[in-house]
C-alpha cells in the first residue's frame, strides 16, 4: 500500500514540477518588460482565490469544512498560511528581479535540504496501541549525505553566475532565496496537523484564503507605489497563478499528503521539485534563449540533479 502511495506522490510530483517550472520563466519575462516585482508576487495569489473558487465548484467540493478547519484554530491557519505563502513567494520574486529563472529555480532547490532540517520543528499523526497521537518527526540521517552534494551544486551555479551581477545583488537574492526555501516547507509541513480532514484542494484553499489579507494589503502598497499593474503583467501572472498557483502546488500537495505519515518519503517527494531545475533550463532554452554564464553552472547542475536521485534512490 505504502509502495503504491509513494510512487503515486512520487509522478504527482514530477508534474508539479513541471507546471512550477512556469513560475520562474514567466518572472523573467515579467521581469525583462519592467515590470514591479510586488505586483508580480501579489497578483498570483490574488488570481488564485477566484480560480481555486472555481475549481471546488466544478469538482463539488464543500467549503462549509473548510471554513470549520480554519476557526477551530485560526491562529496557526494564519500564521503558517502567510508563512507558506508570503514567506515563500515574495521572497523568490524579488530575487527574480536580478537572477535568470533558471538560476533561481537552481537556488530553489535548497528546499529539499531545509525540508528535511526543519523536520523536528514538526508533529506527524502516527497511530499508537490504537490511538492517534501526534509525534515529532525526526531528521532522516540517510539522507544526509546526499543533501551536501545537493547543496555543492546549487554553490557551484551561484559562484558560476559571479562577474555577471553584482555582488550585492548577489548576496541579497541569495538571502531572499534561502528564507523562501525555509519558509515553504515549513509552512506546508506545520498545516498538516490541522488540515487533515481537507482535500488538496481545499487545504490550498485554505491557505490562500488565510494569506488573502495579506496580498491584498501588498497590493495596495505596490499601487501607491508604482500604480496600476500593465495588462502584459495581469495576463502573465494570471498564467503563473494557473499553471504554478493552483496546478502545482495542489498536485504536490495532493502529492505529500499521501505520505505525510513518512518524513523520509516525505523529504523524497519533496526532492522531486530539484526537476524545476531541468524544465526551468529546457524552457529557458526554448522561449528566452538563455544560455549558461560558464561550465561552472554546468557542473553544478549536473551534481544538483545528481544528488537529488539519489535521495530518491537511497528511500
């Protein structure tokens, strides 16, 4: 049961990965036409509620539970929402104002390791003579091993890119991105308690609902700041707030819940958004033309995919 249930969370996500991929394109592009980085990181959020909506609509999911979730703890619906989200989105749209996509989803990866280091800051639901009890997770050492290699290539692709911008640019984007990789799984993982009555979608949901507020105030700071977003911006991050926002995060939400009761498979499946890298790199390719700064990148890439399969391989 649990081997089917993995490989199911295992190609569910692979296509997440897929359809993340979008996200770090579509930035660049957003990005090369001028447009402001807030508004770029807001609107996905703000196009995902709407389409979420409607997505429970023609799947005839009920919200009526989704709302009894959220109020029987609202305060941990709020603050892990924001965290996911926010925490997770602003911080990697920011850096895409200075970094080519496919060196951002490349600095993305540090998830994976961030994913698993947090794993005692988390409960799991585990039956016990009987009954269910929440368990504090453990780092799987196995893995460890295989997290440094992964963390050698995402250095090795950041010291590739040195000469081509600025130091502090750099070093900043570099920040923004390791609290993003923090934030994400963090976030995911201390929802799962309280979510586990709701489907993927609901819970996704829920989420974006909680940290609806917060955009929506976001998005009145990048109004008084820059005005109204142009319709090339509006369209672009509709597509991201599709492909990326409802998408793939409800396939790899759908995906972890399977094994939500593993924090090693969990850390896996988590792993396969290291294949972002690779679909940032094909699409780069095809749509932006984009080419690597110097063999550096190269070999970092190589070592980061690299370590990813065998994390997998060692489950």
């Amino acid at each position: 049961m649990y081997k089917s249930q993995f490989t199911q969370a295992l190609l569910l996500g692979i296509l997440a990965a897929l359809f993340f991929s979008v996200t770090f394109i579509l930035n660049q592009v957003m990005n090369v036409a001028g447009s402001y980085w807030l508004w770029n990181g807001t609107l996905r959020y703000l196009w995902m509620l709407p389409l979420l909506l409607l997505l429970l609509m023609i799947q005839r999911q009920p919200i009526k539970p989704i709302y009894r979730v959220i109020k029987s703890n609202l305060g941990a619906w709020i603050l892990w929402s924001n965290l996911g989200f926010v925490g997770f989105y602003l911080p990697l749209v920011f850096a895409a104002d200075y970094l080519p996509g496919w060196l951002v989803s490349s600095i993305w990866q540090l998830t994976i390791i961030f994913g698993v280091l947090t794993s005692p800051l988390t409960k799991i639901p585990q039956m016990i003579d009987g009954k269910p009890h929440l368990v504090r997770a453990k780092i799987p050492l196995v893995s460890l091993p295989w997290l440094v290699i992964i963390a050698i290539g995402v250095a090795f692709t950041v010291v590739g890119e040195h000469g081509h911008v600025r130091p502090w640019e750099l070093t900043i984007s570099l920040l923004a991105l390791t609290f993003a990789a923090i934030a994400y799984p963090l976030g995911n993982r201390k929802i799962m308690p309280h979510a586990q009555t709701l489907t993927g979608v609901q819970r996704v949901f829920a989420m974006t609902l909680c940290a609806y507020p917060t955009f929506l105030m976001l998005s009145l700071i990048a109004l008084l700041q820059v005005g109204l977003p142009s319709a090339e911006t509006l369209l672009n991050t509709f597509f991201v707030g599709l492909s990326s926002g409802v998408i793939a995060t409800v396939l790899f939400y759908k995906a972890t819940s399977l094994v939500a009761h593993d924090m090693r498979l969990l850390a896996q499946i988590e792993a396969t958004q290291a294949l972002e890298v690779v679909f940032s790199v094909i699409l780069s390719f095809i749509f932006l033309g984009t080419t690597f700064s110097n063999s550096w990148q190269i070999l970092g890439l190589i070592i980061l995919i690299f370590g990813v399969i065998m994390v997998n391989l060692r489950r």
